[in-house]
C-alpha cells in the first residue's frame, strides 16, 4: 500500500551504491526506528508522525548510520542464523575468525609451522639411522612428499597448488618406485646390503648424524621455494612456464626409470639402454631432475618480493637447496658416465650413441677416471649403474 511504498524502495538505493556500502543483513542506526534487528534479522516497519522515513542525503551520513559487516555462513545453518565474524585480508599469511556468541575465538592459520616444516624435512631422513642409503632414497622422498603436503593445503591459486602438487607427485613416485625396486630386483638390495656394511664399518649409528641433519637441511632448500608461491597469488606467464617445466622434467626423470627398468629385466642388466628417452638423453632421470628443481626455483622467483626480508631468507634457502641438489646430480651423473664408458667404450654402439646424445651437467675434469683408482664400490664393476653412497634416490638407474 502507499505506507510501506517508501520503505519497499529504500533497498533500492542500497543496491546503486558502492558494494563496499551494500548491507546483506545487520544492524541500523537507532536514529531511525524504522529500521531494527531481530535476531540477526534486518526487520522493516512503517514509519510514523514521530519517526518519519528520512534517506541519507550523502555517503558520509549512510557511513555513520549503517556499519558493514562481513558474515560467516555455516551451510548447514539457516540463512537468518547467521554469524557475524571479523575478517583480515585473505592476502594476509594469516587471519583469525571471532566467533560471535562464542565462548572463545578461532584462530585459523595460513602459515606452516616452522617446527612442521623442520619435522617434514627431518624424520623421513632419520631413516638413515636404520640402514645408510634409506637417509637418501626413502628419505630425500619422503621429505618432499611430507613438506609439499603440509602447504598444499594452504595454496591459494591454482598454479600454486599445481607447483606443490609436482613436488608431492615427485616424492610419492620415488618412495614408490625405490620400494618396489628394492623388493623386486635382487642385486639392489645386495647393493643396499653392501653400503650398509660400510657404512657400519665406518662406526656406530650415531656418526651418520652430521650426515643425516646435512642431508635435511638440502631438503629443507629444496622444499623452500613451496613457502614462498603457497600465498603470494602466483600467477603469470614466468610463474605458468616455470610449473609446466616442473612437469616436463618430473615426467622425463619418471620416464627414464620406468624405460630402464623394463629393459634391464627383460634384455639382462649388462644390456645398454639406447631406447626412449635414452636415444636423446643417456641420463633422463638426473636430467629430468636438474629442470625439476631449476624450475622450482624459478617458479619462486615468479611470486615475487623476494627482496622483503623474510621472503629473501627464504629464497635464498631455495638457492642453497638448487646449488645442492644440482652438485649430487652433476658428480652422479659424471660418475655413471665414467664407468658406462669403461664398460662400453670400445663397442661401436656406444660411440655412435655418445654422438647423438646429451650427456646432461657434468663436474668439470672428472669425466674421466685414472686406471689406477678404485671404485668406491670395487666391488660391483660389472654394474655400470651403481651409485656409490650419498647419491639422489633415483640416481641409482637401473
């Protein structure tokens, strides 16, 4: 009727002002008592003589009669009963939730907890503990797998958690590929046998420490550029290529292993791989990791501000973990070429597979080896593959 025709107009001025002003439910200014609440509920009622409807002449006044404020809605409430909460930016690292009515607030977090991301990158190397090579295999992927599963969670794009997904796929598909090497294939487990022996030959267990906490510490780097994408809104076309460089050299690393496996067990172990990714690569999985974990890296550096202080100490932790990671891959990779070429050298085969293939990172000067030296592992010559001890898990190529 012509009494409420004023009143039914007046959300009307509400929804041509700026959002920030619009008023999904709350409460009112007592000035006018034609406006009230009741139960979380924005109530209407006709105005009279005493209390005539008066509409904010500006928006400084409609300011100071009507607050905003945001709400939590629990799907499972009904819309009238919902709860009124006091939010932070959700670019922050981190915002609390009050609960209104509530005997205590809620904080929720949106950092990891150093004494988590110290205890992801630490237990699973405590393996080596137990048996000296696990402290590299089992452990290195382990610990990508525990670090990259406490932030994923925690990303907030969709190339964010793409970023931490890759390092999480990496750890799951080495813990799961050493596992079933280790239970299928007889002579890796005579070679894990054998370095435990050194190992044990060399002292007691707790010796391997410095060893183990040097070996987090690289994992910790390694994991580090996670911390830094996690929150920082990552997005672009830097911060795109860099993942999809992730993936590519995830896959190659995972192709590599998969391919020499097949065909040591079906051709015999002193069988030279030339096939798949062998006809352009002789080492794809040390490859394929070198572009994992440059890319990773390079993905940080797409989130940006790494000049803040607190974001700086954490790229260059990312620094330390890439030069770490690379010097393992380049002397494994230096050292299986050496004894592929004792093995093979004199074979046509070999040559010509040399010429049309790329080697990947090598340590200057030591390609090649004197006669005289022995190996670390003498006594497994006949394995061409065999990595002598501390060496990346999936450096053990098949």
């Amino acid at each position: 009727d012509k009494t409420m025709a004023p009143i039914s107009l007046a959300p009307l001025l509400l929804v041509f002002l700026p959002g920030r002003f619009l008023v999904l439910g709350g409460s009112a200014a007592t000035s006018k008592p034609w406006l009230t609440t009741s139960q979380n509920k924005l109530v209407a009622s006709a105005p009279s003589a005493s209390s005539p409807l008066k509409v904010p002449s500006t928006f400084s006044q409609l300011r100071r009669r009507v607050q905003p404020r945001a709400h939590f809605v629990s799907p499972m409430s009904p819309l009238h009963q919902i709860t009124p909460v006091s939010l932070r930016s959700p670019a922050s690292s981190s915002y609390s939730s009050s609960l209104r009515g509530g005997s205590s607030a809620r904080t929720v977090s949106t950092k990891v907890g150093p004494l988590g991301y110290v205890a992801g990158c630490t237990l699973p190397t405590c393996l080596g503990f137990w048996r000296s090579e696990y402290g590299v295999s089992y452990g290195y992927g382990g610990a990508m797998l525990a670090t990259a599963l406490q932030i994923l969670p925690l990303a907030t794009t969709p190339l964010a958690k793409a970023h931490a997904l890759a390092v999480a796929i990496y750890g799951l598909r080495l813990v799961i590929f050493l596992l079933g090497r280790e239970l299928f294939i007889p002579r890796f487990q005579k070679f894990r046998d054998r370095i435990e022996k050194r190992a044990q030959d060399r002292g007691g267990r707790l010796k391997r420490l410095p060893f183990i906490l040097g070996c987090s510490f690289l994992y910790a780097g390694m994991a580090a550029p996670l911390l830094l994408t996690a929150t920082a809104g990552l997005s672009g076309k830097l911060a795109f290529a860099s993942v999809v460089a992730m993936y590519v050299g995830l896959f190659v690393a995972a192709w590599g292993d998969l391919v020499k496996t097949w065909v040591k067990a079906d051709k015999g172990g002193d069988h030279l791989v030339t096939s798949g990714p062998f006809a352009l690569l002789r080492h794809p999985n040390y490859t394929g990791e070198v572009l994992l974990w440059t890319a990773n890296v390079f993905t940080a550096l797409a989130a940006g501000n790494i000049l803040n202080p607190a974001r700086g100490g954490i790229f260059a932790l990312s620094l330390l973990g890439l030069v770490g990671i690379n010097f393992v891959l380049a002397q494994a990779t230096t050292g299986l070429e050496r004894r592929q070429s004792e093995k093979y050298g004199a074979t046509d085969e070999y040559k010509e597979w040399v010429k049309r293939t790329w080697s990947g990172p090598l340590l200057p000067g030591k390609s090649k080896k004197n006669p005289e030296q022995k190996s670390e592992l003498g006594d497994n010559k006949n394995n061409e593959d065999s990595s002598p001890a501390p060496t990346p898990p999936s450096t053990a190529q098949n």
